[in-house]
C-alpha cells in the first residue's frame, strides 16, 4: 500500500487485515510501543481538526515515533503562496510518513504524485475521508461483530459530508448492505456518489427520507453528521437548515435496543447532550478506535513489523 487516498484504494481483504491489527494493538499495547522507533510522521493540516490530527500524534507516539507538522495553513508557507507540490517535496526531506488535510478535493492526491513516502489522505475538501472510513469500519465490527448484513440509517448533511461518502463506498462491497438516508431535499447524497457507487451494486440498496422518525425503528446503525458551515457559500442556508436534524431521547426511544449511533464529530446541536448517556451512543468509543486504526494503518504503509 503505497498511498491512502480514497477507501477504494484498499481491498476488503485488505481492510480485514488493517482491523485485525487492530484488535491485537488493542489487546496487547506494549508489544507495540516501539515499532516506530526512530520514524517520523508529519501532519500536515492546511484546515482545521481535533481529532483527526490528535489520533494521528497520538498513534505514532504510541507506536515510539516522532511526530512533526502544522495545524492550519497560516502556521505554513501555504499562507506565502507556495504550492502544495512543493510543501510536501520539502516535507519528505524531513518525514518518513505524510498524513495530510486540506480543504481542496484532490489535494492529496496531487501530494501522492510528487514524493516518495507514503501519503495518508486526512481528508480533502468535501471528498474522501478513508482514515475516518477506517474507524468507522472498526467500530461496526467491534460492537457489532459483522459488515454485512445491517441497515445503516445517515443522517444529516449527506451532500458535503465526505465521510459519508468514504463510507458508503467502502460499505458498498459488503453482502447485504441497506443504506437508508435521511436528509432534506437540499442535502442529499449527490448524484455522482448513486451512480458510482450504488447503481447496479447487487451488494446494496437504497431508500431515501426527510424525516428520522419515520425509519429510525429499522436501524441497526444510526450515522448521524453535523451540517457544515465551513461547505456553504450562503450564510442564510446553513441557518435554515443547521437545526434540521436533532436527535434526542424522545426519538433514542422508537430506536431498536441494541441500534449503535454513530458520528464522526465534531456535533453542534444534531445530538442532544441527554443521549450521551445512552449505551448506544459510541461515538466517543468511536473517536478511541479512530487512534487504534491509524496505529495499524501507519505499521502497515511503513512495513514494520512487532
């Protein structure tokens, strides 16, 4: 594997091997805590992130590396004006591993053809977020013990959410995969993503909703997501449609027993405080195995071994 840009870019068998590297990590840390030794990863976020870039540093420090990078484009050169092409030319002298954000889809993916080392899409601009894709795969199969078989509700901003998309395609190669999504009009999965991805797939099938109420009780996972300021040009349609979604204990109530709810943070209002409580609510558990992951995931694309 030499880069990761895109959830297609892995094999399901592939996928299986990363989560069950995984699981060991998580059942034996200490075999692992020097595996790195001597290596270098740098985080290059040209946007904002917690998670992301914290279970990244997180992860090679926990695997006995060293981490390097910046956390926004104004502490780089990029606010000089200099070329993504040429910030990671630089930044190879210096890593043995890139994990990088940016805003611009295909960002990336212009990064991967201009060094030698392994770059890791942290994800770009409204596209593909695979490292996130990846969590959430672990954490299905951790708390539910399969990948296929499930009805999977997502809900929210289900046309800017990239990792919505990631996840769709990588789930789209699972045997009896049902997509429900719920979504206003304005915020529905894009075309390009059905027809890519869902149309003619023997694996999967779709229905689409407006309102959670109506489908909740059919759930096995319940994906919500935030609507994202940062997408919008229009202030006037992010105020309309912020709120569209809330989930509260009222709606937790028609919800199967043992649905899981998801979301790859950060929330705003979508869930109420009170469901925290909840034990189906995972999505914290799912921030953790987010680190685990990219522990397995940084091994791998360097080679080593414990």
């Amino acid at each position: 594997m030499k880069h990761l840009l895109d959830p297609m870019d892995i094999s399901t068998e592939e996928i299986d091997e990363l989560l069950d590297l995984a699981d060991k990590i998580i059942a034996e840390p200490k075999k692992y805590q020097e595996v790195c030794r001597h290596k270098k990863l740098a985080t290059l976020f040209f946007e904002p992130s917690t998670r992301t870039r914290l279970s990244f540093e997180a992860a090679m420090h926990e695997l006995g590396g060293d981490v390097i990078g910046f956390a926004g484009a104004d502490n780089s050169s990029a606010s000089k004006g200099e070329s993504v092409a040429d910030t990671v030319r630089t930044v190879e002298c210096y890593a043995d591993i890139i994990a990088m954000r940016h805003p611009k889809e295909g960002a990336a993916t212009v990064a991967s053809q201009n060094v030698c080392i392994p770059i890791i899409n942290a994800g770009d601009g409204g596209h593909q977020h695979p490292t996130q894709t990846l969590t959430d795969l672990l954490t299905i199969r951790s708390l539910k013990g399969r990948l296929d078989h499930l009805t999977i509700g997502m809900c929210g901003d289900l046309k800017f959410g990239r990792t919505v998309h990631s996840l769709i395609r990588a789930l789209s190669r699972y045997t009896n995969i049902k997509f429900v999504f719920i979504s206003p009009k304005e915020l529905k999965v894009p075309r390009y993503v059905k027809e890519d991805v869902l149309k003619n797939n023997e694996n999967v099938t779709y229905v689409q909703y407006e309102r959670l109420e109506e489908i909740i009780s059919d759930l096995d996972i319940l994906y919500m997501t935030r609507v994202q300021r940062e997408r919008f040009f229009n202030e006037e349609d992010y105020i309309r449609l912020r709120d569209s979604y809330i989930l509260d204990a009222e709606k937790m109530k028609l919800a199967k027993d043992d649905m899981i709810v998801m979301h790859p943070l950060p929330r705003v209002n979508e869930i109420s405080v009170e469901v925290d409580k909840d034990p189906r609510a995972v999505y914290f558990k799912q921030a953790l195995f987010g680190k685990y992951v990219r522990m397995a995931l940084i091994m791998t694309m360097l080679g080593v071994n414990a």
